[in-house]
C-alpha cells in the first residue's frame, strides 16, 4: 500500500492547456462531421468533401498525439523552476574534473576545544581536495583529539597537508600511510576484536596491537619462575605512564601487560578500550579454542594436532620425563633441570600459542610453541625421541608459521644449539628467506614472513593478508595425511 500511495503522489499535475487543446479538438471534430453531413446531403462534391474531411480529422488526431506525447515525458518543473530532484549528475572527480590517483592517510591532529575548531580543519582539507572518509574525536582534559581517515591526491605531499592543518589550528599532528583495511569503521572493528579475544586468551597481546596500532606489547608473570613476586603489578583499574605512551593494565593471569607507543600518546578514550578488552578476557577464563587435526603418519600411525593450554602440564612434565637429555639441550639450550619450570610459562596463553601433538592412546609426542617476544616472535619445537624424524616437526613449524602470519607478524626466529641439523631442515623447509646468525654455538634463525610459506599440504592454509585479524577457527576435527 505505501508504495501505491508513492506511485500516485509521484505522478505529475494536470496541466490546463492540455486540457483546452483536447476540448477544442473534440468541438472542432464534431462542427466538421456536421458540416459533412449537410454537404454530402445537398450537394453532388459529397465524395471529395468526405475525403478532406477525413484528412482534416487524421490531422488533428496526429496533432493530439504529438502533443500529449511531449508533455507526458517531459521532466516534472518544481515550483522553483528547478529539474526533478531525483536527478543526478554523473560522478565526477573533486571539482568535476575526472577522478585522479588518490592515497589514503591516517591522520590525528589536537584542536582547541572550541565551536568552528573542527570546520576550520575541514575547511582546509577541502581546499585541497582531500576527502574525510571517517572522523573519530577522543575528549581531553584540554582540547580534543580528532583522528581522520582522508583520501588525498596523489601528489599532495604528507608535509603539505601537516602544514595546512597547522595553520587551521591544529598541534602535535601525527600523519602515516593507510590501506584498505582502515576503511573498517571503528564500531565493527573493536566488536571483531572482543569476538577473538572471546574465542581464545592468546588473543588478547594481540587484539591490543591492532587496536591501538604500532606498539609493543610485553607480559610480566607475578611469580619468577623460582616463585618471588616481581612486583610488577599495576592497579585494577589500570594506569598510564611516562606522557601518556605507556599504559600498564593488570593481567587477568597475574602481572602485568604493558603497552608502549612512543611516537604517538595514548588518549583516554584507547586507554578505556584496552581496559574493557582486558576485562572481558578477565571475565570468560581460561579457554583455548578445541578444533583439532587428526594426521597419519607415513607408517601408518595416527596423531592429533590441537591447541595445548595449562590444562596439559601434567602431560608435558610427563613427556619431559620421557625425552633423553641430549634432546632436552637442543629445546632448552641451558641446563636440562630447569626445563620443567618454563613449561608453566610456555602453556600460558598469555605469552603465546601452544600446539601438542598426541598418540592415538592420548599421550603427548611433541609441542610446538609460538612465543609473543616484544616486537618479535619466536617459535620453538619439543619432539620426544621416539617421535623425532617422522615429519612431525615440521609440520608443527609450518602451522605456526602460519599462525604468525594470522597474527601479523613480519617475522619468526629459532633458537637452537648449531648442531641441531633437524631445527636447521625444518626451517629450510618453510621456503622463507632466513637469516642466520651463531654465536659461541647457539644458532639464531629468523624467518621473514613478507613470502606465502610452504605450510605442509596437511595444515590449514594461513589466513589470507586481507583480514589477518580474524577470528580462530572452530571447525571440527579433519583426516589428513603426513608425508615427508
């Protein structure tokens, strides 16, 4: 009904004139048949009258045709003498000229909290065509922050447009390339955030990275691992330090998370959106997503590949028990005794992911860890003898790797002793460009990430550049083949 009731308030008014030319045709046809008729009736040029008569009549119906044709398509004239305001011109590029090559750019800038502080900086991007895609404003104590994503000309130089925005009154303006992932608004981004961190605690480190940007992100324990307090821990709610570009959280595990962003100062409206990702993980627990692989090796035996949490201490130590010393050097790379006190820190999901590898009877083979080391991201490999040189650590190493590059990251690096030949393959194997580096025996390897990895045809592929953020799976467990 409503859109009947659209239709019929959409169609034009009658006009008058049309009205009066079809009235005086109609007469004029009627006063013609009449004069026929009497002509036919008493004259003898009957005939040649009643032909004209219908020329005359064929006339004036293709006149009404015409006529009622030009004023039924014509566009409707509003009352200001204006085209149908439905009616659009073609998009053109910034001043109607044809579209030119753009760039994206984040940008933040701090203006006087003042009325025409923030019309004064639009003002100054649209004299050089820069176009403000989204506008976020975060209060302060003085003043407000406002952070734009623009799309700017291509030959408008970043220096340029920090300048402009100085002389609006703009200060302490920070600008840098953006891509096509910060077209996401901020609403569906912090809630695809929450979602991950929901899903999985190892997420957290890294929901606060890509939400608060380029910063590094360090977990402190409240115990060392000979059980003193280190005494690092921040209060509930939380506190920001050294001019604002430190910003200390209390971890939900114990200790601390402390977040560092030097180039650019925390405001309170990140402060409260870290605090509230940290609350949530607070509140759910532990958890560690339960999907898992089930693999056959080349001689037939089959194991499981899955996420590994605190839950799976007692299994660990117990492998460590199994697992020669020699074996237990090569992991540790320090004194064998101590090994069983990092495993408490190792399954934490704090301080990254853990994959365990388990025997069809239920007992653990191997573990696979990917640690959160500051700005970087270290991957290490425990394979019990009895398991060792059946491919399972590299396809351990290759679903890391690709867990790392869900994450983010631009690189992976081992830590193993030189003679470590099977550490030194596997990495090979990846297909990555390495970096080696020895020193007194202990080898270094840094895989960089910037290439696809060759991840074994049994693991998941990694998740695509587009949305490396995106939530962990939890598919059911898959069938799948080892070969080496």
């Amino acid at each position: 009904m409503k859109d009947v009731t659209s239709a019929k308030s959409a169609r034009r008014p009658h006009h008058w004139r049309r009205d009066l030319v079809e009235l005086a045709a109609l007469f004029t046809a009627v006063a013609v048949a009449d004069a026929v008729a009497n002509l036919i009736g008493h004259g003898p040029d009957g005939p040649e009258l009643l032909l004209g008569s219908a020329g005359i009549l064929v006339a004036t119906a293709a006149f009404h045709t015409w006529w009622a044709r030009r004023h039924s398509h014509a566009p409707p004239v509003d009352e200001a003498g204006g085209a149908d305001r439905g009616t659009t011109a073609a998009p053109a590029g910034q001043g109607g000229h044809p579209a030119h090559a753009t760039t994206l750019w984040r940008m933040r800038t701090t203006v006087r909290d003042a009325p025409g502080s923030l019309a004064a900086l639009c003002t100054a991007l649209a004299r050089h065509g820069v176009d403000i895609l989204t506008l976020q404003t975060h209060p302060l104590a003085q003043g407000t922050v406002d952070e734009f994503l623009l799309r700017a000309p291509a030959d408008l130089p970043a220096h340029e447009l920090t300048r402009e925005i100085a002389a609006a009154g703009g200060s302490s303006t920070w600008i840098e390339r953006a891509d096509a992932h910060d077209l996401v608004d901020t609403p569906t981004r912090v809630l695809g955030l929450a979602t991950r961190t929901a899903l999985d605690a190892a997420e957290l480190p890294l929901a606060l990275r890509q939400l608060l940007g380029r910063c590094t992100i360090r977990s402190l324990p409240a115990l060392t691992l000979t059980g003193r307090p280190t005494g690092e821990t921040p209060p509930v709610e939380g506190v920001l330090e050294d001019k604002d570009t430190v910003m200390r959280l209390r971890d939900p595990n114990g200790g601390s998370i402390t977040v560092e962003r030097t180039y650019l100062p925390f405001t309170p409206t990140e402060f409260a959106r870290a605090r509230a990702l940290v609350e949530l993980d607070a509140r759910l627990g532990p958890r560690i997503p339960r999907s898992q692989d089930v693999l056959t090796l080349p001689e037939g035996n089959e194991i499981t590949v899955r996420r590994a949490g605190e839950d799976d201490l007692p299994a660990a130590r117990a492998m460590h028990d199994r697992c020669s010393e020699q074996t237990l050097a090569k992991r540790y790379h320090g004194p064998v005794g101590d090994a069983d006190r990092y495993l408490s820190h190792l399954l934490s999901p704090r301080f990254g992911r853990t994959l365990a590898v388990e025997t069809a009877s239920g007992r653990l083979a191997a573990l696979g860890h990917l640690l959160w080391d500051g700005d970087e991201t270290e991957v290490a490999l425990l394979v019990e003898d009895e398991w060792q040189r059946r491919g399972i650590g590299s396809e351990l190493l290759g679903r890391l790797t690709a867990l790392a590059i869900e994450a983010g990251c631009e690189s992976v690096y081992a830590v193993t002793r030189s003679s470590n030949t099977g550490m030194v393959a596997a990495m090979r194997g990846l297909g990555l460009p390495l970096d080696y580096q020895i020193e007194e025996g202990t080898l270094v390897i840094t895989a960089r990430l910037d290439m696809t990895p060759v991840v074994p045809p049994s693991a998941p592929a990694p998740v695509s550049a587009f949305v490396p953020w995106s939530a962990p799976s939890a598919a059911p467990s898959r069938h799948g083949r080892l070969d080496v």
